[in-house]
C-alpha cells in the first residue's frame, strides 16, 4: 500500500514537472496504483462479525476526505500562492506521512476469529478459474449492480470534480470552508447508517438492509432536486443532500455490499474481487459521462447537467437495486450460519 501510494505521489510530481498534454499521462499513471489501494485495506476488514462497522469507518474517510483535500488545495493556491500545476503533488505529499502510519497500524490487526469465519464465511484466495465460477453463478445480479455502480461511480465523481463550480453557480463560491462543512455531516450520517447494519446478525437481513440504505440513497437525490426545483430548498443544502444521497449509495458497493452477499449465499469467495470488478466497470462510466458532457453538451452549465443526472441516477438506480434485490434473495433463502459454504 505505501509502494502504490507512494508511486501515485511520484505521478503527480510527473505531472507539475512535465509540459501539457504530457500531463495527462502523469493522471493515468497516478490513478492505476490509487485503484489498488482499496481493495488490499478491504482485504484486512472483510469477513468478521464487525466488518460493517469497519468498513462504514473506513468508507467515511474518503467522504470526509473529499471536501477536506479541496479545502487543503484551495488554500494552497488561495492562500499560500502555490502553482495550480504543483497543488496535486504538495496536497498529496501532506498527506503522505500520516497514510504510512494509518497502513502501519492497519497491519496490526488480527485475523478473523473462528466465529466471524462461521456468521460470516472462511475467505479463501480467487484463483483465476473461481473468478469465473463467481461470475457464472452471480452474473445476472452482477449485471444489474454494475449498471447501477456504472452511473452511480459517474454520479459521484462529477459531484466530486467539479462541486467547487456548481456551488459558485449556486452563489457559493467564495466558501471555500463549505467544502468541508458539507462533506463531514454527510461522512457522518454515512457511518451510523452502515454500523447499524452489524446489529442485523442474519445475513439475508444484512443484505436487505444494505440495498435499503443504497435505495434511499437514490431516492434522495430525485427527491432534493425536485425540492430545489420547486423552490424549497437552498442551493448550499441540496449539494449536501446530493452528497449523503450519493454516498448512501455509492459506500456499500466498496464495502458492506459484497461482504454480506457472499455471507448470505454461503459461497466460498472475496469481496476484494467484487470490489475491483465494480471499480473497474465504474471508472469507465466516469471518463464516459465526462466524453459525454464535453463533447456531447457543451453548452450546458456544470450545474444544469448536475440536476438533470441527478433524475436520471435517481430512476436508473430505484430500478436496477430493486431487481438485484430480488435476484439475490432468491439465493439466500436465510440458510443457517453453520451450513458449510456454497463450492461454486
């Protein structure tokens, strides 16, 4: 983890040295070793009695972390005068001492205890032929979450990249403070949305419960545009709702999700590799839907577009986890805990 971080790092320092458009390389380069980084700390959490409340810990930190970075970096250039080209790798660099400590401690913990590998299944390595068994027996629920995570993972990073625009449309824009200030209610809400799921000992429970949360979710990001719409919602509260909304839905996929699945349907496998497949189809729908904006609807504002994704994330995502819901509770019908697991 700290060899991939610290590559990524060595990327952005490519990217303030190197001349345009060499720059974007630098971006490529930086973003292959950061999309393994989560699955391996994923690796340390899955599969225990607890892992709802690790993960959801773990989940808000990149909420979190996604207002404070813009904070840190603006202030940078704002602020302290810094080169717009060289604010990646200064921020990245900031945070750098502090991640080799975190992965430090991570490592630290014990492994699973033989009762976590009863409730919640032994993990065992994928090989190359498990990968395919996973996805012969899973596909058509598979297909349906990824469709949702394509748009939902597109959602997300549009917010993401350019909230600091919508905000100033929305007459914000001099605050740079409501960056942080709206992500951490949200990280927040996230967690104690997720920790209460490891009250629900039964996993077909478990499971239920985490499309609940992914369903409202979606539903909140209908429901806050329409209130916007309508006049009854300040633009600076919509961005938050946009973003508990959002995450809602988006943390599960990278956490509790997969973990309660394979815990539900007693079959021998990982959430690592679910993970990773879903982050791979997701990042594809992100540079998608960037294509599409720039070249397919320039003319439209950063924050018209927003509110127009936001329907349609709102009815594809309603949609999409309601019949994956249904696919995957047919194959977990509430088995006990002492049933051996599923050989795919």
């Amino acid at each position: 983890m700290v060899a991939l971080a610290g590559a990524a790092l060595a990327a952005l320092l490519g990217f303030a040295l190197l001349p345009p458009p060499w720059g974007a390389l630098a971006l490529v380069l930086n973003g292959l070793p950061l999309g393994m980084v989560w699955g391996l700390v994923v690796l340390y959490l899955e599969g225990r009695r607890t892992s709802e409340v690790l993960l959801a810990g773990l989940s808000v930190s990149y909420v979190v972390a996604s207002g404070a970075v813009k904070s840190v970096a603006l202030w940078l250039m704002r602020d302290a005068g810094l080169a717009e080209a060289w604010m990646p790798f200064v921020t990245g660099a900031l945070f750098f001492v502090p991640f080799v400590a975190a992965v430090r401690l991570l490592d630290q913990l014990p492994r699973p205890t033989l009762e976590d590998e009863a409730l919640r299944v032994r993990r065992v390595p994928m090989g190359g032929s498990d990968r395919w068994a996973f996805l012969r027996a899973f596909l058509p629920g598979m297909l349906l979450l990824l469709g949702v995570y394509l748009l939902l993972t597109a959602y997300r990073d549009y917010r993401d990249n350019y909230m600091v625009e919508v905000l100033a449309e929305l007459g914000h824009g001099r605050r740079p403070e409501l960056l942080t200030l709206t992500e951490l209610p949200v990280g927040v809400l996230v967690l104690a949305a997720l920790a209460l799921l490891a009250a629900l000992r039964d996993n077909r429970r478990g499971l239920i419960g985490a499309y609940a949360i992914m369903g409202l979710g979606v539903a909140l990001l209908g429901g806050s545009t329409a209130l916007l719409d309508a006049g009854l919602l300040r633009g600076d509260v919509w961005i938050f709702l946009t973003g508990l909304g959002a995450y809602l839905a988006y943390v599960p996929f990278g956490s509790v999700l997969f973990d309660r699945t394979i815990a539900a349907t007693r079959v021998s496998a990982t959430a690592v590799f679910a993970i990773y497949l879903a982050d791979a189809v997701g990042y594809s729908g992100s540079v998608a839907l960037q294509l599409y904006k720039d070249l397919g609807a320039p003319a439209t504002t950063r924050l018209e577009f927003f509110r127009q994704l936001s329907y349609a994330m709102a009815a594809v995502g309603l949609v999409g986890l309601g019949a994956a819901l249904a696919w995957f509770l047919r194959r977990a019908p509430g088995e006990p805990p002492e049933r051996p697991p599923l050989t795919l």
